[in-house]
C-alpha cells in the first residue's frame, strides 16, 4: 500500500477559485448539436426545439461557460447562415468534418439556449477562410446597439437586446496544417492583431483569445506563443491551449498520470507569456485559456478524409470507463490548482462527440462516467483553493518518470467554513492510505469548534473499464468512501484508480 501525508493551510494559497474553469464547448460536430442538444422533434423538445432532458443534465453538470461554433467548424464558418428565419437558412457543406449544415442552429439560438441552462456564451470568430470585416460584423451582430444595419437585423430577428457576449476567440487552432486557412505563426499574429483592433475599437472591454499552440506536441510550441503575443500582447488577454489525452502502447501508467502533461503544459505557456511580458517591461498577466480539454481516443479516429459526407453523422462517440473518469477527474485538479493563471477550461465536447452526456436520437439521454467527477468539483468546490503540501509514495511511468502517487487539491469557503479535498490515487495496483492534517485551518473555525465529516463520495470500481451504457445508464455512479476524522486528522484509504471528493465542514461532530 502506497501512502500519501498531506497538511492543508489557508496561509498558503493558490487564489480564488474561478469558476469559469467548468466551461464546456458546443461544435457544430457530429451529434452535439443536432439530437444532442437540439432535436425538435424529440419528446422533450421545448419551444425552441431543444432538448429539455439534455438541458437538465447541463444543469446537473454544472457548466459555467460554452464555447461556440468551433473547433475546427468555425474556420469554414459563414454565420450569417445561421440567423434570420428557420426556412431561409442556406444548406452548406462543413469541410472541416465532411458534414451537411443545415445552420438551423445558430448564432441566436445558442445565445437563447445558454441563457435558458444559465451559462455564459463564448463565441469564436473565422479567421481562416474569413478575416477582420467578417468578425467586426458579427460582434457588431451580437453585441450593437446603436442602430446599425448589422445590429437592426439582430433586433428584426426578434433579440431586440444585445446579446453582451463578452470573450471572444480569435480563431481556431491557426497552427493546425487540419485547419481550413492554416497559417504560420507571423501570418496568424498579425491577422489576429488587426482583429482584435477593430474589435476593441467596437467594445474596448471585451475579453479576447488569441490562438496558442492546438497542441503541446507540435513542432511550433513555444515559438508560435512567442510570436503571436510580441505581435497581439497589448490587444488581447489569453491565449489558448488544447490538449487531448488518451493510452498509448498500452501504457496505462502514463496515461493515469496524464495531468502532469497539462501542468507542464501550462506552466510553459505561462512562462513564455511572462517572457514576453518581461521584455516588454509590463506587468500584464496573460491568462490561459485551455478551451478544448477531455480524453479522446484519436487512435480510433480514421481522420476527416475518411468521413462520408451526411448530416449530423455519428462521430468519435467515444464510451468512458472508470479509468477515464479519473484521468478526468485528475485534468480537473490540475486545472484547479492552476486557477491564478487559467482563465477559463473548456472540456470538449458537451454532449455524444467526446462527451459526458450521450443521447439517442428521439430517445434517452444519460451520463457517462467522466459527467460524475466534473459534476461533483463544479457542485463542491467553492471559496479559495489551497496549496496542499503533499509527501506522496511515487509511481513509475515511461512518460513522465517518477510522480507523486496522490494527486490532490483542497477549496475552502471561508463564508460556509467547507473545506473540500478532491484526491486521485493513479496507481493502476496499489490502493494509498491518506493522512491529512487540518490543524492550520482549525483555529479558524467557528468557535472553536473544529470540523466535522460531511461526506466521501469515490469513483472506483473492481472493473476498471466498466462503462455506462444506453441499456445500463448507471453502472458507474459516486459511491460512498470510507473516511474518518480524528480530532484534526483525516483518515482515509484510497483504492487503487480512484477519484474521491471528501468534504468537510466547520462545526462539533455529530
């Protein structure tokens, strides 16, 4: 058995958590949008054609932002196709994924469906086969109202009021060879720096996305960030990060361990952002967006050019286990623990593509195994999050070499008095016994009072690979952990791939 000391303090802080980190992302791919989230002929349709069952579910889920059209949709994208009446919407071909468009879902339906689930629209502009005339009209579209033709045509579609959509993308993975208008890094900045220009000069307080590298393995890292922020540094606030993980050869160690992927990859962002901040003798902090983020096995992904072309096909519907719901689990601790400095997260996609909500179409919806971990650190985790100090057995990987075998981070709400800790044990064998010292935050309890135990819900089971289907929608679902707590001590035992969110709370046992 591996063992695992930890000592949590609210002295030693990483920041206020930001809530935008539980974002998701809606690409017209695949099934997400039609009979994922959209199907009007489905039982549970609303007024508007959207599925009320998958709304619950986002609801459930605990979205906090969606990022929208695209993905590698939006750099073939014209939006003006998707607004104005239903049965005067072109039918266009999508190069980027082989797929019939009907744009019967568009740029003001989305913004009706966010605002009926309660969660706050991103929206990313065509710069590859588009440019700077093409975005400033669509903010103008979205955001207007001073009367302009652009904005009359929002008001004559019945959204009289602006839509206020605050962050925009600039583009789409630009780096990408995949991509429709690919570019190099000194063509993408400067395009993305007169965008952002013209944009800023219709809304100087927007919030925007610059295209960073679409992946941490491509040959342009590190340079391309260089390149584009010494161009767009004073014009926008983030810049993004993609990153998909999924087994390689076998090597279930590693992948178990894939969070450490993400935190080097955004500490190297950081860095290259400061450097250029450095040399430009400014103090300004670019964030990270990390907008597209999951497991995907690409490995079972033919490629686009392999796609026959048809509507709404079913695409890399990919079936989770219990493994995958603690490497997700894992990205979402790493996520946390970077919250100074990631700006928003959005795990890609939101329903059927990649997804932690399935649908049939005209049927059932259900949540597969990686709903559970996102579901619960978005419903739990509140206030500050901590730096725990950890003193971890290590694991062995090919990857990564030698890591600490609990990965772990803590919130507390200051107001409520929650402390909540979110832990992974990732080794595939050994279960790891955890000692966590609450001493720091003792003195700030109510009266005195020290904490009590609420609640240890675990995600494990003796069947790793075991999965939620149509047929037996609730194989994988939280269970009870065993926990206790001795005076400022937490006692815990881990199983072996495990996620777990233990809660606690200031107050006399009961």
């Amino acid at each position: 058995m591996g063992h695992a000391t930890v000592r949590v303090d609210p002295a030693f802080a990483v920041g206020p958590l930001n809530r935008r980190l539980f974002g998701s992302f809606v690409e017209h791919m695949g099934r997400c949008v039609y009979t994922g989230i959209y199907e009007p002929e489905h039982p549970s349709a609303d007024a508007l054609g959207f599925r009320r069952d998958v709304a619950d579910l986002v609801r459930e889920l605990g979205v906090t932002v969606v990022r929208y059209p695209g993905g590698n949709f939006v750099s073939n994208y014209r939006w003006e196709d998707g607004v104005g009446p239903k049965g005067e919407r072109p039918v266009r071909l999508d190069l980027a994924w082989r797929s019939i468009e009907t744009n019967q879902v568009g740029t003001d339906d989305f913004v009706d469906w966010c605002r009926s689930v309660d969660v706050e629209p991103m929206m990313a502009v065509n710069l590859g086969t588009r440019g700077i005339a093409e975005a400033v009209e669509l903010l103008e579209y979205c955001n207007g109202d001073d009367g302009t033709q652009v904005s009359e045509r929002r008001v004559a579609h019945g959204h009289e009021q602006p839509h206020d959509i605050r962050v925009w993308c600039l583009g789409n993975e630009m780096d990408g060879p995949w991509q429709m208008g690919h570019k190099t890094a000194e063509e993408y900045a400067r395009l993305a720096e007169e965008t952002a220009r013209a944009m800023r000069r219709l809304q100087p307080d927007l919030e925007l996305v610059a295209c960073g590298s679409s992946n941490r393995g491509m040959p342009t890292f590190g340079t391309w960030e260089r390149v584009v922020l010494e161009r767009c540094f004073d014009l926008v606030d983030h810049i993004s990060a993609h990153a998909y993980y999924e087994p390689h050869d076998g090597d279930l160690d590693s992948y178990l361990a894939c969070a450490e992927d993400m935190d080097r990859f955004i500490r190297s962002v950081v860095a290259t952002a400061d450097h250029v901040a450095a040399v430009r003798g400014s103090d300004k902090l670019i964030g990270v967006s990390f907008d597209e983020w999951n497991v995907w096995f690409q490995a079972r992904f033919d490629g686009e050019s392999s796609l026959a072309i048809r509507e709404a096909p079913e695409l890399i519907e990919d079936v989770y286990d219990v493994m995958d719901a603690v490497v997700v689990g894992s990205l979402l601790i790493t996520l946390m623990q970077h919250t100074d400095r990631v700006a928003m997260a959005c795990q890609a996609q939101l329903v059927n593509v990649i997804a932690p909500i399935s649908t049939r179409p005209g049927g059932a919806s259900w949540r597969q195994s990686i709903f559970y971990p996102f579901a619960l650190t978005a419903r739990h985790a509140r206030g500050t999050v901590l730096r725990p100090a950890v003193v971890s057995t290590a694991v062995d990987t090919a990857e990564y070499g030698a890591l600490d075998q609990l990965l772990l981070t803590a919130t507390l709400d200051e107001g409520s008095g929650d402390l909540v800790i979110f832990a992974v044990n990732r080794s595939r064998t050994e279960p790891c016994e955890l000692t966590l010292d609450v001493v720091g935050l003792a003195g700030s309890a109510a009266g005195g009072a020290g904490y009590r135990l609420v609640e240890h819900l675990v995600i494990s089971d003796e069947d790793p690979h075991a999965r939620n289907t149509e047929d037996d929608p609730e194989r994988v679902v939280p269970g009870a952990g065993t926990s206790t707590l001795d005076g400022a001590t937490l006692r815990s035992v881990l199983p072996a791939i495990s996620w777990h969110c233990i809660r606690l709370t200031e107050g006399t046992p009961r």
